[in-house]
C-alpha cells in the first residue's frame, strides 16, 4: 500500500514537473501530497493521469460533540465490552491527558499516547476543551470503550485553537494509519467541519 503511492507520487511528481520546494507534505499512507504553487503547476497537475482532485487548504472548526445517550453506545454497560485491546485516535484539539479521568499521564504504558501535529511536538495537551470531551465520551472511565487506549493527534494549533485546516487534518490522519498496527487503532475519530451548517441536520 504504502509502496504504490509512493510510486504514485513519484509519477505525478515527474507529470506536473513538481520541485522539492514545491512539496510540503508527503503522506506515507494516503495517496495526497501537500503542496504549495501557483496556477502554473495547477495546471500541470490538473493535466497528469495520477491526479483525481486539487483543493485548496481550508480552514476546519471544532464541531459540537455528542455523548451517550444520544448515540446509544453503552456497550460495555449492557454487553461487557470495554474496547481493551484496542485503540481510538481522536484527531481534535487534544486531551487533558494529565486528568485521571483520561489516565493521569502520557506515554508508553498509559492510557493516553500521541503527538501535536499541529505544533509540531510530542505533547498534544489540549489547548481548549473539546478534544478532551469527545476522547472522555470514547474512551473515558464513563465513556463507550473505558478500556481502549486514546491515540491523541492534536490538529489545532495553541495560537488558534478553534481552528484547523485540511493539511493538518490529513496529516493526523496518515499519522493514525502508520501507527494503526502498534496501537490496534480500529477507530478514528474526526469532530471538525467546514462551517458548512450550523445546526443538527436530523431531518435531512
């Protein structure tokens, strides 16, 4: 997998006559590349066989996270399944992982593992609320798996924390997929949206 896109790259890198300079990003697991340019090169990649979309890098937010009772996953409650042996990564604003709800601490051998991608360090503190919300509704001694580890890739930055954009976004998420067999990471969970509503949409 991680081979043809690698090869996939490499042939639209040579397509669209893209530069190293050009390059910001070079996913392992998904078959993106994270660049900057000008029209010129958008045109060249727009004409090469390997390339399927171009969008530019938006702005993500933080979305309303839900808890229990509405999604209805009580399963370690009702059928004893407590998620061990397993991971969630949680790509948000991070977790309190220093709350013993969350483990109390950080690393190989606690609850709570992962990285800042956004800030680019190993400690993906949150910098508001809301990751640690959605990871305690996964994850925590009350949540839907109490014993499944949390995998925390941060993807907001600590100077703007309410927002992300799609590199970050997709970054955390190749992160997750290379981490996916040490970890036995079996769910990702992504609460960010692209101010597209600003409502539940039940009815849709």
């Amino acid at each position: 997998w991680a081979a043809a896109i690698f090869q996939q790259q490499e042939q639209l890198i040579q397509c669209a006559d893209i530069t190293q300079d050009q390059i910001l990003e070079r996913y392992t697991r998904i078959p993106m590349l994270h660049l900057q340019g000008n029209p010129a090169l958008i045109s060249r990649i727009q004409n090469c066989p390997q390339t399927r979309s171009i969008g530019p890098n938006l702005p993500q937010h933080a979305a309303l996270q839900q808890s229990l009772p509405l999604i209805g996953a009580d399963l370690w409650q009702n059928e004893g399944w407590t998620g061990a042996g397993v991971g969630i990564a949680v790509l948000d604003s991070g977790v309190h992982w220093r709350d013993a709800e969350l483990g109390g601490c950080l690393g190989e051998g606690c609850k709570v593992v992962g990285q800042d991608i956004a800030d680019g360090d190993d400690d993906p503190e949150d910098c508001g609320d809301h990751g640690s919300n959605v990871a305690a509704i996964a994850a925590g001694t009350r949540g839907v798996a109490p014993g499944a580890k949390i995998v925390a890739l941060k993807v907001f930055p600590d100077d703007d924390c309410p927002t992300t954009t799609y590199a970050w976004v997709a970054s955390a998420m190749n992160r997750a997929l290379e981490l996916q067999e040490q970890y036995h990471i079996v769910v990702l969970n992504l609460s960010v949206g692209g101010g597209s509503y600003d409502n539940i949409c039940d009815d849709q």
